[in-house]
C-alpha cells in the first residue's frame, strides 16, 4: 500500500528527453525550450499542470501553467536567458475549480443541483480570495457575493464561467495531492556562436607567398579568411613537435634534419601541450594573433590533442600514464594497419588517473587563459567517456562560454555518446554521403531524428587527413557542389581552407584518403591569389549565409521531389518563418542535368494565382515559378548550383491604381 493513495494524477511522455534524463537537452541563448507531456487522471475530473523550471545556479524561474493540446497532451515553453544548464519537470493536480466549471458548463440551465453547485463554487472562490492579495482579492469576493445572493442562475452561471475569473481562481488556489514528474530535466544552454559558424582551418607554420611561417606573420592570412566571410578560424596543434620518430613527407618512417613532422605528435625537450613551438613563436605571438582575429571579427579554435610524442616531458615526468608494452617500451599507437610510431596514447586505465585527469584539465584551462574559447579535440572517442563528462562539466563549470568540438570519424553510438556527454559540436559523415539517397536519409536523420535534441552536426566536405574519393581528381563544379551542401545543408561547417580553396585533388596513392604532399608532414606555400581560387564563390556563399536566417539554423529542413537522382532540392525555413532558402545541387560534375521539381509556391507564402520570383543568389538570375513544378537545368561548367531567395509577391498590371 502506497504511503498516500490520494495522488491520482498521471505524468507520463514529458519531452524532450535524452535518455529518460541522463543527459541535458541543448539549446542556444535565447532559445524557446518547448516541453509536453501526457497529463491525465481517472474520471472525468479537470487536471491542471505546471511546467517548473530553474535557472543557471539553482534559482527559481517559478512556474507555468501548460495548455492543453488535445488527447490528454499539454504544452509550456520557456526561453533560456543565461549560459549554463537550465533544469525543468512537470506537476499536475486535480483542478477543483476548472472541474466545477467544466461540469457547470455541461449541466442545463434547469438543473435542480445548480445551487449546490454555486454553493461548492463559492467556497472555493472564497478559498482564493484568502490567499489573493487584496488587489486581486476584491473581484473574487464580488463573485463571491453574487453566488451567495439573490441573482438569477443565469448570472451565476455567467460569472462562474467568466475565463478571467477561472483563472484568477486558479493562480489563487492551493493544489492538493500534487503530482510530480520524477525527475528534473536539464537544458545546456550554449552562447549564440553555437547556432552557426563557417570554419577555415590552416597550418600557421606553413607559408603564403610573403605571409605566414609564423604567427607574428600571419596577420595576412587573418584577413585573407575575414575577407571571406568565415566566423572561425582553426589551427592545428601550435605545441612543440617531437623529434623522436619524426614522421617524414607523406606520413613516411625517415625523416630528413629540415622535416618539421606532424603537429599531433606533441612534446619535445621545447615544451608539451602548455607551450608554443618556438618555430611559430611565443605564448605573446599567439595572445597577439588572437586579438588580430578578434579585431577582424574571427574567433580562434585550437585544437587540443591529448596524445603525446615520444620525447613529450611527460614520458620521462610521469611514465604511469602511459601504457608499457612486456618488454618495457611504450606502445605507440596503431589503427591497424596503420602505425604511428611518432605518438604515444595516454592510458586511461593508469593508476594515476586522477592526476592524470586533472592535468589534461588544466591544459585547456591554460589555453583559455590565452584567449581560447572554442577547442576542436582531436579523436576523443580513444578516451574514456567518464573523462568527458567530467572535463567540459568542470571547464564549463568556469566557463560556460566555452565550445568543444568533437573530431570522431567513429561508430554511431560512440559518436553520439560523446554528444550527449558534453561535446557542442560533433563531426558527421557528411564527407562521405555523395548521392542523393545518402543525403537526404543522412541530413533527415540528423535534423529530425532523436539525436537532434543533443547533437549538432558540424560537417566538412574535406580535412587534412580526409581527401574524399568525391574530390579527387575532381573537376571546380565536384567542390563547389560540395561546399554549397555544405553550407547550406548545416547552419557549422568548415574547410581545410587553402587545400579547398585551390582544388587540391591528388590522393597519396591511389585508393588513399590522404593528400599528397600532405601538409600535415611538411610546411607548403600556398598561392591563394591564383586565378582559378575559390576565394569569389566562397565569399559569395558565406555572405548569403550570414543575410538568411534560414542557413543559421538547423531546423526546418525539407528535401523536396525533383525527377533525376543527380539532382537534389531542399529548403530550410526560418523559426519565424520570414526566411526561406530553396537550394538545388548537382550532384554529377561532369554533366548537365535537368528535372522538375515539386516545390508549391505556398511555401514562399505565395497565393495560389500569384508568380514567385525565384531570386537566385550565386548568379544573379531571377526567374518567374507559379503551381507546383518547375523545371531546373545546371550546367556544373557554369554553376552547379542554385540559392534561391523566393519572393512571395509579385506586381502586375492588375495592381496599378488606374488599370480598372
């Protein structure tokens, strides 16, 4: 037997939910968090339930009454405010007020039992009236004088059911037996730069023309990027490099007295992760880069990888964090049947763990000391999850600014593991999803699948390890193809800048994955004022993103029906729904391809007897759609791609003041 039979509302199906509240939910500042739940009881009694939440630090919002949708199912909403975690439930009571008018407004005007019913009403308005200050006080005690008078049934029976009387009597009311949802929910509430960001990633070691080498030089690059329209700009690894198993060009075993190695393979006798490689210059150079990017309105993400080079002074410092192979030696690590010979793994496992722990913590601390607030990590999915979940809470704990990317080519549950445990942004398979089919079930699932309550999908049409099959050997239109998806396709992406923006196509070796000449293993000079460059067409994107709300958001996308599977179409939407973007691909960039396309015009706001005027942004052209289909033609020789602005109203002679 329960402790207290008398709680006879039910709280079932409260979203959203990660996991039956294991893990927070993720919004945005500024975000409305919108929450239901299954509301019910036995009988026909009224239920009334609240939506509850708290603030960042424990303080109380108050609370919020959810409004009925049908079939037993409420609604409330609340917006986030403040960075941190937001925390929700839901409790509900039988209403006793809303139940005496909801039967009132059922029982005839004649009914005999009326006045025991005006009777029941007028103690509870009474009730109200008790705990209402005086102000809201007097309107409750006039009814209640009504009902307790001589006026007709008629009268009472209006005042009764009066919807600001209701719930005035509601707000006043003490609920009796209330029933709690379980369990608080969570919401992690992330700055505005969460939403959306276009990425450009570079190696500062390596030269352009006269610019770059070191960070004291690059301010050319900065502005170069700036001037492109990008939000953030990623360095790799800015540590010292090892030069114990130095890995040679293209990733070989020898290396040669001018080889500069791999910037993941950190520590050398120059200093570990807290250090800046004396190459590229001094803790002062790199404070001084990222203000330059500050002024030109760049953020600056730093990756952090928690591995370590051969001759890291941890090796020597603290060898326990390190696994030890039977003969003594560190195991190295390896992706069979790969090695990597130039990088020792931490061994998560160690004793230590705790030192080991709060050591890598304050790695990002000390970069966020230095003017970090975004970390692309590298591989985190070789490193515990409990690890994770303890560092961003602990980071963000002091500084919830801060954004965690998570770099993780990995299975699917791991991939989403790392999300929910804390990760801002996470890597996808995009980089591999090149026909329509893929595209569409992959962005659906993303967009629209459960994941889409904690995972915000950050794609990259290439990387420096990752030269697609798409890309190689690949023709302007496969990369310009390829950035419009993904620009257009997630509100963050990004490029390994000067290698997208001059079309580098050539793998290692045929069937590799890998650039030639990888700048991961050798410095380049990079001509990026070559005429060919990318540089208009990615500028040109980049602005439209940054004019249409509806490419700075990850909700509402739509694929819609064109007849040729080398052809895909989609539009994403605004939350206010002002802004719409229609964008058509060419997915074959070899080849002009041609289809109709399903697209109503409502969805511009059109009336069904006006044209829309489909402004296309990349070229310019403007074109008149009006029903349901409209054939599209790209010729991936001259743009294989279209971004439509549609413009829902167009002006006809109809119009003119004189024409009738």
């Amino acid at each position: 037997m329960p402790a207290d039979g008398r709680y006879r509302v039910v709280i079932e199906a409260v979203s959203p939910v990660v996991d039956c509240g294991r893990f927070p939910i993720k919004r945005v500042i500024g975000d409305t968090v919108i929450v239901e739940a299954d509301v019910f009881a036995d009988g026909h009694d009224a239920v009334a339930c609240v939506l509850c939440v708290r603030k960042p630090g424990g303080r109380t919002v108050g609370t919020t009454r959810m409004t009925a949708l049908g079939n037993d199912r409420y609604q409330g909403r609340f917006v986030v405010a403040e960075l941190g975690v937001y925390h929700y439930t839901v409790r509900a009571h039988i209403d006793r007020f809303g139940s005496l008018t909801q039967e009132l407004a059922r029982r005839p005007a004649d009914d005999p039992d009326l006045v025991l019913v005006f009777q029941q009403a007028a103690l509870l308005i009474a009730a109200a009236a008790e705990r209402a200050p005086a102000r809201e006080a007097r309107p409750l005690r006039v009814v209640q004088a009504l009902l307790e008078g001589q006026a007709s049934s008629a009268d009472k029976r209006a005042a009764l059911l009066d919807e600001v009387l209701v719930e005035r009597v509601y707000r006043f009311s003490q609920p009796a037996h209330e029933t709690a949802w379980g369990q608080e929910l969570a919401v992690r509430v992330d700055p505005e730069s969460a939403r959306a960001a276009a990425w450009y990633e570079f190696f500062p070691r390596s030269r352009w023309g006269s610019a770059g080498g070191r960070l004291r030089d690059a301010g050319p690059i900065l502005a170069h990027v700036a001037a492109m329209g990008f939000d953030v700009v990623y360095l790799p690894p800015i540590s010292p490099i090892g030069t114990e198993r130095r890995k040679g060009p293209n990733n070989t075993a020898s290396c040669g007295p001018a080889d500069v190695g791999s910037p993941w393979a950190i520590g050398s006798a120059e200093g570990g992760h807290k250090s800046v490689a004396p190459t590229l210059g001094t803790l002062a150079d790199f404070r001084a880069f990222c203000a330059q990017a500050e002024r030109l309105g760049l953020a600056v993400a730093l990756d952090i990888a928690f591995q370590c080079a051969p001759d890291h002074p941890y090796v020597t410092e603290h060898p326990q964090w390190f696994r030890h192979r039977p003969d003594g030696s560190i195991q190295y690590a390896e992706n069979p049947p790969k090695k990597y010979q130039d990088i020792y793994p931490l061994d998560f496992e160690t004793e230590d763990w705790q030192a080991l722990w709060q050591e890598l913590k304050g790695i990002v601390l000390f970069w966020i000391d230095a003017g970090v607030r975004i970390f692309r990590v590298d591989n985190p999915h070789t490193k515990a999850f409990a690890f994770w979940e303890w560092l961003i809470g602990a980071v963000r704990a002091e500084y919830p600014d801060v954004l965690f990317l998570a770099e993780a080519f990995t299975r699917p549950k791991v991939m989403h593991r790392l999300a929910k445990l804390g990760f801002t942004h996470s890597y996808t398979y995009f980089t591999w999803r090149n026909s329509k089919h893929e595209l569409i079930a992959y962005f659906t699932e993303l967009m629209h699948g459960p994941g889409r309550e904690y995972f915000r999908p950050h794609v990259w049409p290439n990387t420096p390890d990752i030269l697609p099959p798409y890309l190689q050997h690949a023709p302007r239109a496969a990369f310009i193809a390829r950035l419009v998806l993904a620009a257009t396709l997630s509100a963050n992406y990004g490029i390994y800048g000067p290698a997208f923006e001059l079309m580098e196509s050539v793998p290692r070796e045929p069937g590799s994955e890998e650039y030639r000449d990888s700048e991961k293993y050798e410095q380049r000079d990079w001509d990026v004022a070559r005429p060919d460059s990318l540089q208009a067409i990615i500028t040109r994107i980049n602005t439209i993103r940054h004019a249409h709300p509806a490419l700075m958001a990850d909700c509402h996308l739509v694929f819609h029906a064109i007849d040729n599977d080398n052809l895909i179409a989609y539009s994403k939407t605004s939350g206010d729904g002002a802004s719409v973007i229609l964008v058509v691909v060419n997915l074959d960039p070899y080849h002009r391809q041609s289809g109709w396309l399903e697209w109503p015009a409502q969805i511009a706001g059109a009336c069904n007897d006006r044209a829309v005027q489909m402004h296309d942004l990349l070229s310019d052209a403007r074109y008149l759609w009006s029903g349901g289909r409209h054939y599209v033609e790209l010729a991936p020789e001259q743009m294989p791609a279209h971004i439509f602005r549609p413009r829902s109203y167009v002006g006809t002679e109809h119009d003119f003041d004189y024409y009738s």
